[in-house]
C-alpha cells in the first residue's frame, strides 16, 4: 500500500474512532444523533473495507499538507497561498517530467504539459491540504511517466531540505536550471509566507519544518546549473558499453573525466571504439552540466556526444 494510500486509511480510521467515541457518549434520549452518527458510522466503515481490497492504482499521486501562519488550524488555508503553492508543485512536476523525456528547453512553453496534469481530489488533514490524483477514464490508460515524475520531484524536493550539504549536491548532480527555478519560487512561497510543509509521494513522507524550508530556499537561491558543449582534446581510455560509460583523459591535465555515452551509440559501435581507438589522440564533443553553489562548481556531469580520432588514414 502506498502512503498516500495509507494517510487516507489511517485518516478514516481516526474518524471511525471519532464517530464511535461519540456514539459511546449518547444517552438514550438522543434517538436523531445516533441515527446520523450511526449512519455515518457505517459509511467510514463501508469506505476502509474498500481500501482494505482495491490494490493500489498504478496512477500518480501526492498529498501535499501545509502548517504555519497561511493555515488555520485543520479548517481552512489562505486561497491565494494554497492556489500557488499547488500551481508552482504542479509546474515543477511538468519540468521534470519533461526533463526526462529530454524534452525540456532552455526557455518556452513546457512540451506536452497536459499530460503531466494532477488533479485535487480531496482535502486532507494533519494541519491542512491536498490530495493530488491522476485521472483518466480507463485505469490501463495511467501514464507511468507521470508517477515517476512526481517522485522525482518529492525526491528532489526533500534533497533540498537535506541536512547534510554533501547529500544535496549528489542529489541535485541531474537537476535542470528551469526545475530548479521552479523549486527556488516554491521555497520562496513557502519561506515568504511562514509556512510548513509535508509532500507524501510513491514511497517518500518528506517533512520541513521552519529550519528546513529556509534551508530548502537558501540553496535554490544559491544553486545554479550550466549547460553547455564542449570539445575537449585527449585519449579515450575505454567505454563500458552495456552501461554506456566512458572515459577519457584530458591532454591539457591528464585528468580522467567519465560519464555517459550519448543514447544514439549501440552498444556494437562502443565495443569497436575499444577495439579500435583507446590510447589514440581524440576529440571528445562533450555535453558537460555544472552545477554551482555559491558561484562554486561543486558537481560535473560529461555525456559524450561525438568522438573524432586524430591521425587515422
């Protein structure tokens, strides 16, 4: 079962103990009251046995639930908060969603951000806040993509509240600069508002409190990512094709820089390159992402593009 499923059971439960407390605490004269609260009685009880059987539906899903100042206890949250922290959660699903698909520009309209679309479906509580579902009309329709992206972004998210600094910049090595925009007004929203946050998604219960999510905006503030091609000159010292690895040492240095081989590589044409062409000079076209901290480059990601041997006839 998945959390979210598990907060929405755990939640009915609460209310079936609630209804039967009240029941235990009515006298005989109030007929009405224990009719309605019987009545609802056997609907949280009829709702947890569906739980108990529908397995879980492979659709994404997350509950998002606010505390702080833009909160009221269990009963309300201020509406043009809550509308944008949706907004900007639901914006920063798209990105990622579309940074996996290596879909995502520097700049534009989001491609295909329909189909990353979460619909609120519920308020839940412990403090106040949302559940996010999505909908189709046949369940074998669910996107998988989607599940998965919002994952990625609890996952990511949860990275940036992170108390470890080390365990951040691994977590972020893959982040886009609009995702990670993105996620700087989230933060901001939060932090700007006082508010608190807890994102229940796949497997992850990711909580921040106030220390969190001021951490959680410092870093998006102080984080940024370039991207850019490079050519660099050097020998390749060999290449990992099922893992579509390499590595290459750079003739300015002598450092060995490793990293990914571009997808448009089969695996027959990395072996000849190991045959072939390891120790030989080259010239490595190189995608290299950066990622900074305070101006810092803390993170280097190489994925080979092109690679042109020197001095073959």
């Amino acid at each position: 079962m998945s959390r979210v499923r598990k907060l929405d059971r755990d939640f009915t439960q609460a209310d079936i103990a609630a209804v039967t407390s009240l029941l235990d605490q009515l006298t005989d004269e109030d007929v009405m009251a224990r009719f309605s609260l019987e009545s609802r009685l056997g609907e949280l009880q009829a709702a947890l046995a569906r739980m108990e059987e529908e397995p879980d539906l492979p659709g994404a899903s997350a509950a998002l639930f606010f505390g702080g100042r833009p909160v009221v206890g269990t009963r309300g949250i201020e509406t043009e908060f809550g509308g944008s922290a949706v907004a900007k959660f639901q914006d920063i699903i798209a990105k990622v969603m579309a940074h996996e698909a290596g879909r995502l520009g520097q700049r534009g309209v989001v491609p295909n951000k329909g189909a990353s679309s979460l619909h609120i479906t519920n308020v839940v509580r412990g403090s106040f806040g949302f559940l996010l579902e999505e909908i189709h009309d046949q369940t074998e329709m669910l996107d998988a993509p989607l599940k998965h992206a919002v994952e990625e972004t609890s996952r990511m998210l949860s990275a940036f509240g992170e108390p470890d600094e080390e365990k951040y910049r691994t977590a972020v090595e893959d982040i886009d600069q609009r995702v990670l925009s993105t996620a700087r007004e989230f933060f901001d929203l939060m932090k700007s508002n006082g508010a608190t946050l807890r994102v229940v998604a796949g497997d992850r219960d990711n909580s921040f409190g106030p220390d969190a999510v001021s951490r959680a905006a410092e870093r998006a503030q102080s984080t940024s990512v370039e991207e850019g091609d490079e050519s660099i000159h050097g020998q390749l010292s060999g290449t990992l094709p099922d893992a579509h690895q390499f590595e290459f040492r750079r003739q300015a240095d002598g450092v060995a820089i490793r990293g990914k081989i571009a997808k448009s590589y089969t695996a027959e044409e990395l072996l000849r390159f190991n045959r072939e062409f390891v120790n030989r000079d080259a010239i490595a076209k190189v995608r290299v992402v950066r990622v900074r901290r305070n101006g810092e480059v803390v993170r280097e990601k190489y994925t080979l593009l092109e690679l042109e041997m020197m001095g073959i006839e």
